[in-house]
C-alpha cells in the first residue's frame, strides 16, 4: 500500500472515536473520524481512505445499511464493530459485506491486528495486479480481473465483491475442481488471520452463489462437498 495507510473510524461514542484515533495515530496510521452515516459519506467523498472501522449501532442508518451501501459502490475493506457477541450478529456483518468484526468490549490491539491483517490482504493484492501482470480469469459466463479487482457477467455489467469475497472467488478460481476445506480456504484467503473455528467462508460463499449462481439454492458452480468443503467446478481459462 502507498503511504501511510488512511483509516475512517465512524462511531457515534466520541470516546470511543478519540481512543481509536490517538491509537492507531500513534502506530503509524493516518486516522479520519465520523458519528453517523451522513460524516461518513462527507469523509469518503473529500479522503481516499483504505479502511473503515464501522460500528454496528449507529443513530439514523445503522452499520449493516451503511455497509451493503459501501459494498454496493466499492471495494473498501470494512471491519465492524458490533456491542454483541453472538455468532449471528458476525455472520449478519459478513453477509452485508464486512471482511471482519471485532465484538466490544474489545482490546485496542486485537483491532489494529485485524486492522493490519486487512490491509496486509489488500496489499498483497495491489502487488499482484499491477498492469504488466494482470490476469483476466474466465469461467462459464464471467470474467475475473484481477487488476480492476471486478467481476465482469456476460453483458458487460460489473458486480462488486467485498475484499473477502473477491479473495475467496479468486482462491477458488486458481483451485478449480479440487475439494478445499474451511481451514484450507482461510489459509489461502487470510493466511491463518481469523480465528481457528472461523464460519465466515461459509457466510462468503453463500454471497458468492447469490452473485454469481443462476439458482444460489442450487450452486452449479460452487458446490457443497459435505464434510469435505466446496469445490469450484468449471473449467477456467486465462486471457
């Protein structure tokens, strides 16, 4: 990444907002701040930023709204911030989008290694798609570019892929028909950065057959191998 990594936090407890930013401040990065979706969008629209911290419960638009929102325009790694713990306030997250949560109360540094972690994913990304090595990936009707980072259909419209679910989909591409199972695809996709019983590949796969499957209830091209893991099952070419 060039530079110095630029962070938004949008978090309607100043506290907690001033926290993050004298943290993340003092180790390096550059840090932007917003209460409420409306700053958020000021912010984004003045700043190229790298990632956002987002908190689930906001005041007028919550997390979840503002995340399907980011995911539907751009490709910004989002982590959230959710005061619950339970498993299905982590997969509503990654369903909207999100490439990882932190629950509160939280340890400071458990976030900037998630924080990092992220932006290590992204990074190593933008190193592998610089012009000269750009691969375009082609399997039944869509196109992968792995320089544009844009999953292109067969009429030419573009659909947008979180951070997560594009590391997932070129992982899977690069693996075609070989079984791979949950700790294979998070060593793959998050070099080991989530937690050993980690759902969210289930959670990005199931956002990946709804964008990419004719019938997600019935994946033609992701498949289920039960007890196994998935399995990418067409063959792929390489412009």
């Amino acid at each position: 990444m060039q530079g110095t990594p630029h962070i938004l936090v949008v978090d309607d407890n100043h506290e907690i907002r001033d926290l993050l930013s004298q943290f993340l401040t003092k180790d390096g990065f550059r840090v932007s701040t917003a209460p409420d979706g409306r700053a958020m969008r000021k912010v984004l629209s003045e700043s190229k930023i790298d990632l956002i911290v987002l908190d689930l419960m906001l005041p007028g638009e919550d997390g979840l709204t503002l995340c399907r929102q980011l995911r539907a325009e751009s490709s910004i790694p989002v982590i959230m911030l959710t005061a619950k713990g339970e498993e299905i306030d982590r997969v509503i997250g990654l369903e909207m989008g999100a490439d990882d949560y932190v629950a509160k109360p939280f340890s400071s540094r458990e976030l900037l290694a998630r924080i990092k972690a992220v932006l290590r994913r992204a990074e190593s990304l933008s190193q592998t798609q610089d012009p000269d090595g750009a691969v375009i990936y082609q399997f039944v009707q869509w196109k992968l570019d792995t320089y544009k980072r844009e999953l292109e259909s067969a009429d030419g419209s573009v659909v947008p892929l979180s951070t997560g679910e594009f590391d997932l989909l070129l992982t899977l591409i690069q693996h075609p028909q070989r079984v791979l199972n949950r700790d294979q695809l998070l060593d793959l996709t998050k070099g080991r950065a989530a937690a050993a019983f980690d759902r969210s590949i289930d959670t990005q796969v199931s956002r990946l057959r709804r964008k990419i499957e004719e019938d997600p209830k019935d994946p033609k091209i992701i498949k289920t191998v039960w007890g196994g893991g998935y399995i990418f099952t067409p063959a792929v070419s390489r412009e």
